[in-house]
C-alpha cells in the first residue's frame, strides 16, 4: 500500500518577492517560502491571532488576567535577572542565549539550533541557518535588527531528518511555527524567545542609521536601553548613546514594518524560554521559565550564570499616557531638551518590571491604535484579549 503524500507536501512556497497572502502586514517569517504555505491562513500571526488556543496547546493553560505580571509578560513559572559569570567576547549581553545553544548540542539534547548568522557582504542582512556545531552559533550572536525569515529552514528539517531541534525566534516566527510544529516530524523542539519590537526592512534599518548615529557605517549592533537611550557599539569598541527623546520621530515614524506596528507578542509567549533585557537592571538579562521545558533549558545554564531577583520600581502610568500624543504627533525635541529630560527620567522613572510594563504599554497603546486606523476590520479579532485589557487604562485619542 503506498502511503499518502501529506497534503503540505503537495504545495509549493512563494519565490522571494512575491506578495505574501498577509500582503503588507507580512513580517517575512518566512513560512510562505515553503511548503508549509499550505497552512498559512492558520498559522499566520496577522491572518489569525489565536493566542489563547496556542497558550493552551504549549503551556498547558492561558495567561490568567487577573494576574498583572501574567496579563503582561504570559504564562510563566519564573522570571530573574541573569547574567554569565564569563561572557563570551563579541556577544551582545553576555552571551546567554549563545551559551545555552551551544550547551544544548554539545549535551546532545538537539541536533540542530536554528539561528540568524549575517550574510558575508552585509552585518545586518540575516541569514537563517540550521547550526550543529558550536562555532556556527557563535557566529550567529549579536541581534540581526531587521525583519529574518527564520521559517525558510522548515523544510531543511524534514530534507535533513532533524528529530530534536532548538529553535531561536521572534513571536511572529514562534506562533507560526507552534501552529504548525506538529507536521514537522520532530521528538522534541525547544523554543528560546526573544523579545521584539519595532523591526524594519534592511532599507529602514539604513534610514535609522542614518538620522540617528553620528557614523552610521561602523555601527556593529545596537539596543535600547533601560536608561531611555540607544546604545550603539561601533567597530571601535565606542558607545554611543542618544535619548529616546531625541530621536527624529518626525523622519522616523513610518519607518516601522507595518507587520511591528500591528504586534502584540512583545514578549514572545510562546517560547519555552525567554531571553533579553526588558525586565532586568542595566547591565542584566531578563530571563523568563514559561514551562517545563524553559526549566529544563535553564538548568543547563545555572552554573555558568549569576542572579538576582526582578524588581520593579516607579509608576510608568503618566509617561505612557504622555508619549502617545507625542508619538502619534511625531513630537521630536532639541537634542539639549531630550538629554535633559532622559536624565530626570531616568532618575525619577520607572524601574525593572515597571520599566518593562512602560515599554509594553506605550508600543500596545500605539500599536492598538495603529491597527484601528489600518485595518478597522481586524481590530476586534487581531488584538489579543489581555492586550485590550492593557490598552483599556489609557485614554487614546478620537480619530
């Protein structure tokens, strides 16, 4: 009896360029460069949010909302800041999720860790790869801050008889990919979340380079931080910093991919893990144990980490109330008026998970708004429930 070919096997994914079935709002995870096209009006984060049945399905039960740390960050059994004992050079942080990965093989608990290396001719163009050898993860760390088609690996899973895999992703590349998991063939899949928000293209990547640092060309990597500045690290080893306050928002604002500006997984709650900065200390990363599995994944790394609790410190509640306005009105300040104000901020505002829940409430207020006057007709379906739970304390403007 011969057996019958899987219908997503049957399909064939759309060559690079071709308009995406979630056309502009794709965030080019890169599930429709595959086969696995076939279930894309499932498991598309912009053609069918369904986070409540995914949280459920990875995590055995939904975020409570009366809960606010669960409202906010998802389904979780912990949460610390963390950083390695000895830092791996070159790496963004300390090198943790690097680290975990590469423990992670060479435990033999995966045979392959998807990652983001930079293509040869440009540092911030992605290029996704299966690794399975340490030194292929090493070159893979530092954050890629554009838009990464991480999924067009899914059939080199198959191709290459993976059975035990870790996967390094953002929300958008983890709910398709959880929705679609079970067709991979896989015994077992780790998932080590990052936190994302804003990405652009490779072009408006450019652009922000361009209005925002005084050299452009040497930035190797960049974050916003904690202290209400970008931090860029140039090929010098410099920092250079400039206060959110005075970012050109003027020249900026449209500079977003359309995908990022109608997102509401900022924390990825469908990782097993999650890994970045957003709640921790300057200096700290924010590590999140969502299940068993994160716990698994964690304990790897215990003894090559230093601790300390999360701790929450100010109110964000007026800051966030006063950047929608600014932000919706593309506000930019003088350069002498931003820093002045990035120093009182940072003294007087909000502090560790409250720093974290600002970053939340100020992207999902703009974000909410956003997706109503785009897609009216998605708002109601699109916008997770504890996503409008959280937008429901700010008044927004009438459009």
């Amino acid at each position: 009896m011969t057996a019958q070919i899987p219908a997503h096997k049957k399909a064939k994914g759309l060559p690079r360029g071709n308009v995406r079935p979630a056309k502009d709002l794709c965030s080019d995870c890169g599930l429709c460069d595959t086969h696995f096209i076939h279930y894309v009006k499932e498991a598309c984060a912009f053609l069918n949010q369904q986070f409540d049945q995914l949280e459920t399905r990875v995590h055995g039960r939904q975020r409570d909302l009366d809960q606010e740390q669960e409202m906010y960050f998802g389904v979780h059994q912990k949460m610390v800041a963390a950083r390695k004992t000895e830092p791996i050079e070159g790496a963004q942080w300390t090198g943790i999720v690097s680290s975990l990965a590469c423990k992670m093989l060479e435990e033999k608990l995966v045979e392959g860790v998807v990652c983001v290396q930079n293509s040869p001719e440009d540092r911030f163009q992605p290029m996704p790869i299966i690794a399975t050898t340490p030194a292929e993860i090493l070159a893979a760390r530092v954050n890629k801050p554009t838009l990464s088609p991480n999924l067009t690996i899914l059939e080199q899973i198959e191709q290459g008889g993976f059975k035990k895999l870790l996967v390094i992703g953002v929300g958008c590349q983890i709910q398709a990919l959880r929705a679609v998991q079970d067709k991979l063939g896989l015994e077992k899949l780790y998932v080590l979340g990052l936190p994302c928000v804003d990405n652009v293209t490779r072009a408006g990547l450019q652009k922000f380079l361009d209005t925002t640092s005084r050299s452009p060309e040497t930035v190797v990597y960049y974050e916003f931080m904690q202290d209400f500045k970008v931090h860029f690290k140039h090929e010098d080893g410099s920092t250079e910093t400039v206060p959110f306050f005075g970012l050109k928002t003027n020249q900026l604002k449209d500079v977003f991919a359309p995908s990022c500006m109608s997102c509401f997984d900022y924390t990825n709650g469908l990782a097993d893990l999650v890994v970045g900065y957003m709640g921790a200390p300057f200096g700290w990363q924010w590590l999140v144990v969502r299940n068993e599995t994160g716990q698994a994944m964690f304990d790897l790394i215990a003894d090559q980490i230093e601790t300390q609790s999360v701790d929450s410190k100010g109110d964000r509640r007026a800051a966030v109330q006063n950047s929608i306005p600014a932000y919706d009105k593309g506000v930019t300040l003088p350069m002498w008026a931003a820093k002045l104000m990035g120093v009182v901020i940072e003294k007087i505002g909000p502090k560790g998970l409250e720093y974290a829940k600002f970053s939340i409430d100020s992207h999902f207020t703009r974000n909410y708004l956003y997706t109503r006057r785009n897609y009216p007709e998605k708002l109601d379906a699109h916008v997770p429930a504890f996503a409008k739970k959280i937008v429901s304390q700010y008044k927004l403007p009438e459009d």
